[in-house]
C-alpha cells in the first residue's frame, strides 16, 4: 500500500502532513556542563557589512546568466509577504557548477527562539565571530528579541548576553543536527533579528541535503516501488529552488520553508527511498530552452491538468500546458488519488456565513447581515475548470476569479480548508448547496497522484516529467 500525502498543493494552503513524524523529544539534562561568557555587545547596525553584501552578487549574476533564468519571474501565487525589511544577503557565493548553499526561513517574526542540537554545537555571534559558548546535546539555548537586539541566553543562567547579531548556532559533529521548532535540521542555523525588532531563525545547508527534508512531505513516503515519482518530484524541488535562490532574499533567506515556497520539514521528515531518489538524480533539473522551469505542481488533477493562463493569467508558457493525465486508452494516471472526486454540501445559513467573512471587499462590521440569493458559474476553462463564480447577495453581485473562488467557498469543516479545486458542479437543494468536483490544487504542471500512477505503471522519472511538462530537457547542473 503506498502512503501519500493526500494535499501537496504548493503555494494554495495547508496541507495535510504526509507521514506522521513523531516529534522526538530531546533528553535534557540540565547538570551537562555550559562554558559560556557573558557578553555584552556595544550596539551594531543590523544589516550585513558591505564586504558580505557585494560578495556574493556577481557570482550570483553569473549563476543566473549561465542558466538563463534571469527573465520571467515565477506566476504571482498569491501568498504576498510583508514588505521587507531585513538587508542581510540570502544566497552565500556560488560558484557555477558547484553545490549552492541554501538559506531557508524557518521561523519568521518571532518574539523568540529555542534551539538545540543533537550532539556538542557552538554559539557564535556572526559580527564578531566570537565562541559565546559551546553546549552539549539537548541544552535549550533562548533568543530573545529586544528591540534591534538578540538577547542570547545559556541554561541554566549561566550566560546571558546581548547580541545584534546574527547568532549562529554550529553542530559539532559532521552528522549533528540543530532542533528549532521541534524538529531536527541538518546544517547551522542563524538567528537574526530585523528591522521590526522580530526575530528570524534561518536554516543553511546545501541544496540536495534541503531536498532530503523537502520531498517526503511534498509527494509522501513513498515505498520502493513508487521510487520513480519520488525521482520526478526530486527534479521537480530541485528545478523550484534553483530558479528561485534568492527569491525572498529581502527577508534575509533564499526560500520559506512553507507552502509559500516548498514545505520543508528537516532531517525530521527524512525518508531513506527518497533519500536514494534524490542522489540518483543529484544536480539534475528540468529546463526549457535552457533555462530552469517554473516547475509547478500540485495534487491531482482529475484528468486533465490546466494551462497557467487559464488558471492565473498572464501569458501561456509553452511547458505549462494542459495534457490529458493518460495515455491512450488508459485510465487517469491520479484516478487513485482520494480526492480524484469529492463532494461539499453547505447548508444555506453555514455557506451564508462563511461567505460574510470570505467574499472580499466585505465590510466586517455587517457579517452578520449577510444574505444570499443567488450563486452561478458564468465562464469556464477548456479544461472544465471555473474561471468566473457569481454571487448575489444583499451587499450586491459579486464576481470571483480562480484563485478567489477556492478561498471563498471554504469548506463548512474545522478551520474551514480552501476548497479542493475549481473543478466542480453546484447542485442547489431545498436548503442546501452542493458542489461536486474532482482533484485537490490547481492543477497546474505535474499531478502528483498522476506521477505515483505513473510510476506504478512502471514510467521513468524522465517520462514523467516529459509527460506533464511538454519539450523540457533535463540537464545537470552541478556534480
Ligand atoms: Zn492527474
């Protein structure tokens, strides 16, 4: 029986987790010995020094050139962020042909952090590069935001300092990991604190170590014999982070470790077959034309995936169209997926109130005044898809786009999930409204049920991506 994650949609909403990871929880003894000094540090100013922030542009630039992706930014997916405000640089260099080094966002805005590591590790502010203690395995470290300060304290009490920072906090050992949050991250972390007087607490390590705590929860933990979706889904992560180092770099990271970007759960979330699906496949990523492909993915598809423009606009990209999810004659690769189809009955007053706090452009103040009186679909995709949701109600006639009807018509369950997708039929009750519909996503890109399907069927990771993205290559872009 494989085991897959029913929601791995990138960039919509949540997701229900693809395994059950046990958080493990560390053992810690407060008696381990802590050699730390007290410090405290004349303030500094917060962003990175100028020989760190021109470093790392020109190789960067290269990096882009010599792929070819300096061009077309990536479909708006709706998950805008705060302006930023933090100056310290994402990407560190990299070298063309070499491994990149990624920075991930881990915790963003936070009054504070705990960390911990699984074996020895070392505190060290960044500014200095002083060794503000080294700890054994277990002991808590607390980073406290004070205004444009880190306050960095040791357990115990034994050390307290203040900090600009960064604050990097460094595993001893080769195969020792850093716990933030609960879960367990190869590579260091850095603790930052921006310019909202927040903190932000940023994973490093380099890109294949990254996909390791990146596919698992993407497509599931697959078994063995699904080992060539896990490949596709490798190149897929892969091709997403390449084209997207730097990305959020304002923020002070490359990615979110969210469905903003790629979930992204650590060495927690390992899984040995994905494990030996990415080194496989290490360094490789889909490109068009040479350059990466905005690789987009989601669920499943029910069929048929869709065409970007039909579902965002903008204008068509020729890898990015519809392809009918079988082969001739066959049956839908994803048709085995639990939401290939799916129903949603709200009864009249449950819809009238999730639409009084969901339609936008709502006044707030008159939620409770909502009343409905017509819902219609007025356009289509080719695909079958709704492109144009129209609603009636005492505050007047209002017309949904895509993306705006899954987050308006929220399902009447706990936390009121987006809906599955935009392919669906209303059926109107006496009381009652029901949506039929089919896959979970947008459907843009690989179907990632269509992908398990098709390693089932016994396809290759490279079929799979040629199946999904039309006329792509696959090429490696490191060793
Ligand atoms: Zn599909």
């Amino acid at each position: 029986m494989v085991r897959f994650s029913t929601s791995t949609m990138r960039n919509i909403e949540n997701r229900i987790p693809a395994g059950a990871e046990l958080d493990r929880a560390a053992t810690m003894p407060d008696h381990a010995p802590v050699r730390v000094r007290s410090a405290r540090r004349t303030r500094r100013p917060v962003h990175a020094p100028a020989l760190i922030r021109t470093a790392w542009w020109p190789s960067l630039v290269l990096f882009l050139l010599i792929l070819g992706c300096a061009g077309r930014p990536l479909p708006s997916d709706g998950t805008a962020r705060p302006a930023p405000t933090e100056t310290v640089p994402a990407t560190g260099a990299f070298k063309p042909g070499q491994l990149p080094v990624i920075r991930i966002g881990l915790l963003v805005n936070r009054d504070s952090a705990n960390l911990t590591g699984t074996g020895r590790f070392r505190v060290v502010d960044r500014a200095s590069g002083e060794v503000i203690g080294t700890s054994s395995s277990g002991q808590i470290w607390k980073m406290q935001a004070k205004g444009a300060w880190i306050d960095v304290s040791a357990p115990g009490g034994a050390a307290q300092g203040l900090y600009t920072g960064p604050i990097q906090v460094n595993p001893l050992a080769r195969e020792g990991r850093i716990k933030a949050a609960d879960r367990e991250y190869r590579g260091s972390m850095e603790v930052v604190s921006n310019k909202t007087g927040k903190l932000t607490v940023v994973n490093i390590l380099d890109v294949e170590n990254y996909l390791r705590g990146v596919v698992p929860p993407e497509i599931g933990k697959l078994k063995e014999d699904r080992i060539e979706a896990l490949k596709a889904q490798a190149i897929a992560a892969r091709t997403y982070t390449v084209a997207n180092l730097g990305r959020r770099k304002a923020l002070g990271f490359d990615l979110y470790g969210t469905v903003a970007d790629q979930v992204y759960h650590g060495y927690s979330a390992e899984w040995p077959v994905a494990d030996r699906a990415i080194a496989e496949t290490r360094g490789m990523i889909a490109t068009y034309e040479g350059k990466p492909i905005a690789a987009q993915y989601s669920s499943t598809c029910a069929g048929e995936t869709e065409s970007i423009e039909d579902a965002w606009g903008g204008n068509p990209i020729p890898y990015l169209r519809s392809v009918q999810d079988r082969h001739r004659g066959s049956d839908d690769f994803c048709n085995h997926s639990p939401v290939y189809t799916w129903r949603v009955e709200w009864n009249k007053s449950t819809l009238e109130n999730i639409l009084a706090t969901r339609l936008p452009g709502m006044d707030p103040r008159k939620r409770g005044e909502f009343s409905l009186r017509d819902i219609s679909i007025k356009s289509r995709s080719p695909t079958g898809r709704v492109q144009q949701l129209e609603i009636k109600s005492n505050h007047g006639t209002t017309t949904l786009r895509s993306g705006q009807i899954r987050s308006a018509l929220r399902r009447p369950v706990r936390g009121q999930p987006m809906l599955r997708s935009t392919k669906f039929d209303l059926k109107f009750r006496q009381n009652s409204i029901v949506a039929e519909g089919g896959g979970y996503g947008h459907g843009i890109g690989m179907c990632q049920f269509g992908a398990i399907g098709m390693a089932g069927q016994g396809y290759k990771y490279d079929q799979i991506l040629k199946h999904y993205y039309r006329g792509i290559d696959l090429d490696r872009v490191y060793n």
